[in-house]
C-alpha cells in the first residue's frame, strides 16, 4: 500500500469543508439547552478582497468559536457585509457598474475566500447591510426613533465639497482641501438627521466602569470623546452695551480658581457678539470668513496660529469691578462648545498663553507649582497646567486648586448680577449628536417626507421599505438621488399634496450599530425578536480593530440604548467582552528608483535582496502594517492555495501575542507549514500500529508521565484560550508534539504505552482542532476516531495529573543531609523508611548496623538515627 507524503492541504481542506457544509455542523439554533456563547468579529467591508487583517481577526474568533462548541456551549458565531459606503459609487464613477452589481460581486468573492478559511460560521444567518431586507428593518427602527424624540434635525455646519458636492467628514479635509477634488472646502449651514446621543452622555460614560472584559485603552478612549466636564458658567458684566444688544457675556470655564489671571475674554467666530458686530464692521466680517474658513475639526484649531481681533468692548471682573478686560473674537474658541465665549488665563491655559504672547497681553500666574518660589516663578512659552496653591489671588490665596475653584463657584452662585445668579455650576459634554444625514446614493435613505404644507413628515410603516432606485447616473457628482425624475416625487402621507422624498441616507456607521442584533433573527419581520435577543445578546466575545474604538462601539452602544427605548431589545450594552487585536505588518521593499515593490518581487539571492526579475537592487524598508500603497502586502488566497488555511491559522496565532502587531514573514509561513506536516506525517506513522490498540492508561512511568503531559496541556491550553493567549496554546502544542514524537519510535509498540500513546494523540488533535481545524479532521480520522472532531467535547482535564505525585525528602543521619530520596506523595512511612534504608548511602554511614530509630516526617523529611 502507498501512502502519499505529503499531505495535500488543497484538497483535504476542501473535503473537510464540504463535510462540515454537508452535515450542517455550524448551523445554530435559539433553542438549545446547551449554554449560549456569541462570539463575533467585526464584519468586513466588501471591498473587493480579503486582507491579512481580516485572516487574523477571524482566525482568533474562529478559536474562541471552535473551543466554545467543543466545551459544551451553543455558539452562535456568524457573518455579514458592511456593505454600504463610498467605494461603491467610486467604483460606479470609475467603471461605470452599478453599486450594488459591484457589491454583491465582491461579496461574492469574498464570501468565497473566507469559506476557504475553514471559518465555524452559521451561514444561513448572512447579513448584507445594503440587502433591501436589512435596511428596511433599518428604517423601522429609525421611525421607532422618531416617534420617541431620539431623532432631531438640526443646522449644523459642515465641511463641503463644492466639487464632488458632498458633505466631508473632518478627516476628509486635508489642508482645507477635499481629499478626492482637492477644492478648497467651504462651511456650509445644513440641515441635518441627528441622532440624539448626547442626551445619554452620562449613561454612556457611567457605564464603561461596569466593562470589566473591555481593554483598559478602549474604555479611557470613549471617556475622553464623551469628555465630561465639571464647571461653571459665568456671566461678565460689559462696561457698555455690546452690539447684539446685550450688556453681559456669558463663559464656561473648568478653571474659575484661575480667575485672578484672567487677561482677556475671547468669543468664537460665529458668536452672536461677534457676527452682529461684524455687520458694521468690514475687517472683522473678512477676519469672521477667515476663521470659518479654518473648519471645524479639532486638530485644524490646535494648530492653527492663534489669531483675533478686539472688539474695543471692555467686561468687568467680577471680583475687582475696577478692573476690566478687553474682549476678542479669536480663531480658537468653538461656538458649539460650552456657550462659545471664554475667559482666557494665559499662565495656565496653553492656547491663552500663545494668544497673549501675541497680542501683548498679561501673564499672570495665579497658581503656584508645589516647592516654588513665588517671588521667582515665571511662566516662559509653556503654560503651567499642574498641582499647586492658588497665589496673586486675593481671598483665594493659600487655596488648593480643587477648594479655590469650589469657593468661587460658592460666592458667584450666590451673587446676583440683574437679578440672577451671576454663576452656575455645569457639567458639560464634547460628545455632539450625531449627524447621520449623507447626501450620497449607496445608503440607507431616510424614511421621511418633505411636505409643503405638513412640513417633515415620517413615511409611514406599511409604505416600508423605501427602495433605492436601480436607476441613477453616476456621470455627474453630487447624489443622483436628488437628480432622479421620479424617485424623490411622492404624495405627503398626512394630506395627499404632491410632496418631496428626502434624498440624504443615513451614515453608514447607523447600519453596523445594530448588525449583532439582527444576527440573533436575521430574517425576522420586525428589526429583533425579543425572545432571540435576549437569548443571544450581550455578545460574550466581540474582537476587532482598535481603530473603531471609539464611534463603532460608542454608536453601537447608543443604539442598544435607544433599541431598549423603543422596546427593541432589553439591555444596554452589546458587547460584554471586547478584544482588539493588533495588525499584520510585513517588511517594505523599494527599487533603486524609489518605487515600491511587492514582496513576491523581491528574492534573496547569495543573502542580498533584487527584484526577481531584472536582478536589480532593492533596499529593504522598515516593516510596517500592510497597505496596498507600499505594496507590503500578502494576499491570503494566495497563501491559501500554497500552503493551506491551516498553515495561515497556525501563523497568524503563533509567537505573536493577540494584541500586538505581528509581523508576516515567508519564513514564519514555512516554519507554521512544517509543523502542519510534521504533524501530520506523525499521525499517518503511527495510525496503523495503533489501529488495533484500545486507549487507556497502560502501565510503567513512561506511560504515566505521557497522561500526565497530556492533561497538562489540555489544561494549559484551555487556559490560554479562555484568556485569548492564543500564542501561548500554540507554544504548548509544540512542546507536546516534541513529548509525542520522543515516546513514539518504542511507545507505538509497547503494549505498556501503546494504550497511552493513542489517547495522547487523540487529545493532540482536539487541542489543534480550533487552530487547525482541516488538519485536525484528517488526524480524528486517520486515527480511527468515529465522527467530526468539529462536533466532539473537550476533553475533561484530571486535576490529580497536574500536581506533582513524587516528592523529594531530604536524608539525615544523626543531623546530618546524607543523601535524598523519590517517593510517592502519599507513600506509607514504612515503604519509606524501607526505601531510605536500602539506599547506597545510608547503608554506608550504617555500615551493617541496624539504625537505632527512624522517623519519617511524611513529605517533609526523613532523620536516621544511628
Ligand atoms: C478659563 C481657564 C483657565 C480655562 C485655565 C482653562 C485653563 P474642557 O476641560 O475641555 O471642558 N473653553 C470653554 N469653552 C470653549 C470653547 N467654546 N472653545 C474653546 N475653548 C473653550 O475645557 C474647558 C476649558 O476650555 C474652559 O476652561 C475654557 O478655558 C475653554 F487656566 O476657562 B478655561
Ligand atoms: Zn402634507
């Protein structure tokens, strides 16, 4: 008989597949006495291709899925498409096919690639968010919204592309450019769909600290978005009336045990103060332009020059009426946050500080650093932003920070300036609603009606869902939906006049807020089924990039929320455990020209690298994540078709831990390769000779210490899974393979270890089986095992095999440490004192003598007098 060599991992794995497929083994059901587990990776984007990014992330979900079903839980491990989203109607421009052709297409594909991953997925339960059936629910689900007042529509001012006339994200200004047209962007007043988030700000923030399962960065990321502030607002009174009528400015501030330092008061551009004075004021409105002009994104006002202009109003101070101070409209304030208008304390506000070096005013430091003198402190180009005591302050001085601050809101809460309060404390909040309105075609449309005489009114239910038309245009830029003859032209629900659809669809992060919900009754008629979701839901393991940290986790948190609201669902977080994990970087290469090359261009030839084909140069790079446009990338399918999925699997979890970046290397690929057959050719070996051998514990120390490796392991892996150490259960299956492949050449034949040995392959393969699962298939069966491994349990770690069943006593004679003895932990003293009197040295020091008294102290020691 002839027994190929080489395992074929093309074709086993195919095989295995269509088995696993066959039998239906990864289909789930909600009923089910097991315990439930939802295990879930964030779904992809469709396009066009997996990545390596998506073959770490789903292998280390496919782990968690596999060791859950295999310890007794009904796991619910499924997959879907975001599919909705720009690249679709890039791609329509670019190639001029539909978008949803393009995504189905690549859908397709991809669906294809991750099947060749040998992935534990329920696929009955696939989602697409562009599927007329899920954004339907969508739409339900938005209306159910509405109705409970979660939905506004508001102006805002947004960042606007006037050549590709459309709405960009702040990420998408690049140097007040557009990212695609390169225009220069213009802010622009629009009404928008809100979902109303803020109005859980406190919530979501207050409920992080219940998330112990979540990464300690992640939590602190959403903290500082959500960015609670404790202060007050506090009202100046104007030395004159200003010219929006009013004879105060409001602030808010986090400092007010800074107001000793106070130099100057400064409102945002688009402050009432500063627009009405605009209006009889030409420079100041080309000065107003110029700072809208700037944007709206953080980092763009960070680092911004700082720049204003005086308005010649004077505010008093409201401790020291004599003392007045100039007010500005300035380039750094936001009119959306606090009230828009500061007080500005240059000695400990960085941004007040360059101000004031710019425009020449004071610097007063009011707080003094802890072991300083005050008679030397000076603030030079750095604001002091630490601890120390409040000085130069008045009534203040002597204060801690946290006292003076609460002494000043005390005295002005209780000081009446006309007639109210002259403060108030606030907490104030950085996280805005959330705008969902995008004027784009591949979308979710917003089920809404513009009439003329009813004003905005929602599409009513049974007129759901409201359909994307097929037919748009893509030649022209801005949403063929506005353009579109027939589509946008519908009578108004409330009184039957002609009416206008609403063109904007909704952000595409609304259709992954709510995906792990629908994956509990994906074809449910309502958007959940009460008795699914909350059966399935929280998720027990969700892992994905760091990179949606902070607003696909905090929106889908919202919408748990806001689902609960409007009895969608009855809980308020969706994800109990979260993982992240790091990326798959690779080495980068470049030709002598200083172009970049694909690795599969490069070769090593006599240890230097050239290009494969012209025997050029290359220079190696630094390693960095891959991306197509360094070309250090490494497409999985073809990895795949070379060496197996497994092969993949078993890399990407080797060596590197989970959360950090890991680097993918042609040597690293062949290492994980050679283990696979290694293994294999193991197994194979060995099969025949065990054939007729029936498992078992049998007999002697080699067999013994075999089990007891055995469920060392078991254990050990089972830790390291649980905890996600995914790189520490491969390095213990490598060390267990080593144990295997020592006892094999005499044990496979000894009928003493033969019954061991079977049973310490068999559980080899269980543990390889979440990893490798293809591999692990072919080994079950070569074995002689009935059935799929995919559907066996875990074997049950024996705790007595993991403590150490020999001890070893140390031998006195007469006081003295003669020798040492190995004896069973819970041998008899007499089969001890027997033990010690026959060893070599005791016999000596005796010398034929009987010994006068032993006394066996048990597992500690053993005293012969002589
Ligand atoms: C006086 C002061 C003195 C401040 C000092 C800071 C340091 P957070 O913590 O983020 O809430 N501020 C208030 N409204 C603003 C706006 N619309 N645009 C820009 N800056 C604004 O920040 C609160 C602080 O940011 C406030 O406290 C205010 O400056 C500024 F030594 O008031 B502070
Ligand atoms: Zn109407």
């Amino acid at each position: 008989m002839s027994t190929p060599e080489r395992y074929h991992a093309r074709e086993i794995e195919a095989r295995w597949q269509g088995e696993w497929e066959r039998e239906g083994v990864f289909r789930t059901r909600t009923h089910d006495a097991r315990p439930k587990y939802y295990v879930l990776e964030m779904f992809p984007y469709p396009s066009g291709r997996i990545h390596m990014g998506h073959v770490r992330n789903y292998t280390m979900g496919d782990v968690v899925a596999r060791y859950k079903r295999a310890k007794g839980f009904n796991v619910l491990h499924p997959m879907g498409w975001d599919a909705f989203g720009m690249p679709a109607e890039n791609a329509a421009m670019q190639n001029k096919v539909h978008p949803r052709e393009w995504t189905y297409s690549n859908i397709a594909y991809m669906r294809g690639q991750l099947k060749q991953m040998g992935l534990a997925i329920d696929w009955e339960r696939e989602i697409a968010t562009c599927d007329v059936d899920y954004y339907h629910q969508q739409q339900r689900l938005f209306l159910d919204f509405y109705k409970a007042g979660l939905v506004s529509r508001k102006t805002a001012k947004v960042n606007w592309d006037p050549v590709d006339q459309t709405v960009l994200a702040n990420e998408q200004v690049i140097d007040g450019k557009g990212w695609r047209s390169g225009a220069p962007v213009e802010q622009r007043e629009l009404t928008q769909w809100f979902f109303r988030i803020s109005d859980f700000s406190e919530e979501l923030l207050a409920a992080l600290d219940h998330l112990p399962r979540w990464p300690e960065k992640v939590r602190l990321m959403q903290k500082n978005w959500i960015g609670r502030s404790e202060g007050l607002r506090l009202r100046f009174e104007l030395t004159g009336t200003a010219p929006h009528g009013s004879n105060e400015l409001e602030v808010f501030t986090t400092r007010p045990d800074t107001l000793f330092g106070a130099s100057f008061l400064a409102v945002a551009a688009d402050h009432p103060l500063a627009l009405a004075a605009a209006e009889r004021d030409p420079e100041l409105k080309a000065f107003v332009d110029e700072c809208r002009r700037l944007g709206t994104s953080a980092v763009a006002i960070e680092t911004a020059e700082k720049k204003g202009y005086e308005l010649g109003l004077r505010a008093r101070h409201p401790f020291h009426a004599e003392t007045t101070l100039p007010i500005y409209v300035a380039n750094f304030i936001l009119m959306d946050y606090g009230t828009g208008a500061i007080f500005g304390c240059p000695a400990h506000d960085q941004r007040d500080l360059d101000f004031a070096r710019a425009y020449r005013l004071p610097v007063k430091p009011v707080v003094l650093p802890p072991h300083t003198d005050p008679n030397t402190f000076a603030i030079g180009d750095e604001a002091y932003t630490g601890p120390g005591t409040i000085y130069n302050s008045s009534f203040l001085d002597g204060l801690s920070i946290e006292d003076a601050k609460d002494i000043v809101a005390s005295r002005l809460e209780h000081h009446a300036l006309r007639g109210t309060p002259q403060a108030e404390r606030q907490v104030n909040y950085r996280l805005r609603d959330w705008g969902i309105s995008r004027q784009r075609y591949w979308g979710c449309p917003i089920p809404m009606i513009h009439c003329e005489r009813c004003g905005t009114v929602p599409v009513p239910q049974r007129d759901l869902p409201v359909e994307l038309p097929a037919d748009v245009s893509f030649d022209r830029p801005g949403n063929p939906l506005d353009r579109h003859p027939t589509w946008t032209k519908v009578d108004c629900p409330e009184c039957g006049a002609p009416a206008r659809r609403e063109t904007d669809t909704m952000d595409t992060f609304v259709d992954s807020s709510w995906y792990f919900a629908r994956f509990t009754a994906p074809r449910a008629t309502a958007p959940t089924e009460l008795d699914a979701v909350d059966h399935w839901l929280p998720v027990d393991q969700y892992i994905g990039g760091v990179e949606h940290a902070i607003l696909h986790l905090l929106y889908s948190r919202f919408f748990v929320r806001a689902m609960k609201v409007t009895g969608h669902i009855r809980l308020e977080e969706p994800f109990a455990g979260l993982f992240t994990q790091g990326m798959v970087t690779h080495e980068t290469y470049k030709d002598a020209k200083g172009g970049w090359l694909f690795p599969e261009e490069v070769v090593l030839r006599d240890g230097v690298a050239v290009h494969a084909q012209t025997g050029d140069p290359v220079s190696i790079g630094p390693i960095e994540s891959m991306s197509k446009s360094k070309k250090n990338v490494v497409d999985p399918t073809a990895i795949i078709s070379e060496y197996g999925a497994d092969t993949a699997r078993w890399f990407m979890l080797s060596d590197t831990p989970p959360e950090r970046d890991m680097q993918w290397t042609e040597a690293g690929v062949e290492g994980a390769h050679r283990f696979v057959q290694r293994t294999w050719r193991m197994i194979q070996d060995v099969a025949a000779d065990l054939r007729t051998v029936k498992e078992g514990d049998g007999s002697g120390s080699e067999a013994e210490a075999l089990t007891k490796a055995m469920h060392r392991t078991l254990h050990a892996v089972e830790r390291d899974i649980e905890d996600l150490g995914f790189n520490r259960a491969v390095a213990r299956i490598y060390e267990y393979t080593n144990t295997l492949q020592r006892v094999i050449p005499q044990g496979a034949s000894d009928p003493a270890i033969a019954p061991a040995l079977k049973r310490a392959l068999r559980y080899l393969v269980v543990m390889i089986a979440p990893m490798m699962p293809h591999l692990a298939e072919e080994c079950w069966s070569l074995l002689g095992n009935r059935g799929l491994v995919a559907e066996t349990d875990w074997p049950t770690v024996n705790p007595a095999m993991l403590v150490d069943s020999t001890v070893t006593l140390p031998v006195q004679i007469n006081g003295k440490k003669r020798a040492e003895i190995v004896v069973d932990r819970d041998a008899s003293s007499d089969d001890i004192e027997a033990a010690v009197l026959a060893l070599e040295d005791v016999r000596k020091h005796l010398g034929g003598a009987a010994p006068k008294k032993v006394i066996v102290v048990p597992q500690r020691i053993v005293n012969v007098v002589a």
